[in-house]
C-alpha cells in the first residue's frame, strides 16, 4: 500500500472554496474561522508568492451574512444555557470563540436574564439539591458546589442550590 500523495498547496480560490464550505456546514465566528483557515494553510501551505489575505476574506463573508459573531454568541450562550451552564463559562467560551465584547450584548443580556433558569436546570440534569433523593452529607454538598462553580454558575446560586432539602426548589 502506498502513501497518500500529498495534497496540493492552496491558492485563493481554494482557500475561499474552503472558507464557503465550512461556514455552510456550520455556524461560525470571525475568530473560529480564521482559526479554521489558519490550521488548513499550516497543513498545505500556500502555493502563491504574497501571502494569504484572511481578513479580507472573513470580512467579504461577514459582509455577505454567512459569518455573524453576534448571531453566533446569541445561539451559543443559548444552547449554554439550555444545558444548564452559567454565565461564567459560558462568556469563556464565547471569549474562545473570538466573540468582541461589542457583538456579546445581546448574548450577555439573555445570559443574566436566564441565570437562575440555568441553574435549576443543571440542578434537575445533575440532581442536585431538591432534585436529589436525598439529603446529602456535608462532602456530598462541596462536590455539588464544585460541580456548580465548575458549571459557571457563582457561589451565592450554587449555595442556594445545594443547600435547597429534597422536593424544595428555592426562590429567585
């Protein structure tokens, strides 16, 4: 068996045949496809003299509606929070995603809208609190406060939560 012939450098119309093929697969960031551009020219490298223009054509897609950091950050820190994740680690990762601060308001916005829907959801997944069966010891209690701080969630809601008896769910 012989090995794979090594795959052709990119020029720029492959490199915006790639561009175009990811952003229509899936939802995406400036920074998350730029990520994307980068990893595939360090894998093949680039068969022109001048060097690759990223910015140009992450910006020309932006223009064109198939990137939208805004967009992205309100989709991703709502799936975050369905999930029952807290603010805290959902910003990190919108932060990963290479969202501006300026395009994360609205995100951040519904983020502390739905805290404490968030929390009772990771509640309910991890059966915490008044979804356990029953009263936990005090090391059982740090674990699930961990596993909150963990979550993102921040220390008042994460007390609240576990210290909450069996079949009591706590007031906002």
């Amino acid at each position: 068996m012989r090995p794979p012939r090594p795959k052709k450098p990119l020029n720029p119309e492959m490199l915006r045949e790639l561009a175009l093929h990811y952003v229509g697969r899936f939802a995406t960031s400036r920074g998350k496809l730029r990520d994307y551009l980068g990893r595939k020219l360090r894998e093949r490298g680039w068969a022109e003299e001048d060097g690759p223009d990223l910015d140009t054509l992450i910006e020309r897609l932006a223009e064109l509606g198939y990137v939208d950091d805004a967009g992205f950050a309100t989709m991703k820190s709502a799936a975050m929070a369905r999930r029952g994740l807290g603010a805290r680690r959902i910003g990190e990762a919108l932060r990963g995603a290479g969202i501006a601060e300026d395009d994360r308001t609205v995100a951040d916005e519904q983020m502390m809208a739905g805290r404490w829907e968030a929390a009772e959801r990771f509640a309910r997944r991890k059966r915490i609190g008044p979804y356990a069966a029953q009263r936990p010891d005090q090391a059982l209690r740090q674990k699930w406060v961990g596993a909150f701080l963990r979550a993102g969630h921040d220390m008042d809601v994460a007390r609240r939560w576990v210290e909450a008896a069996p079949g009591e769910v706590p007031e906002e």
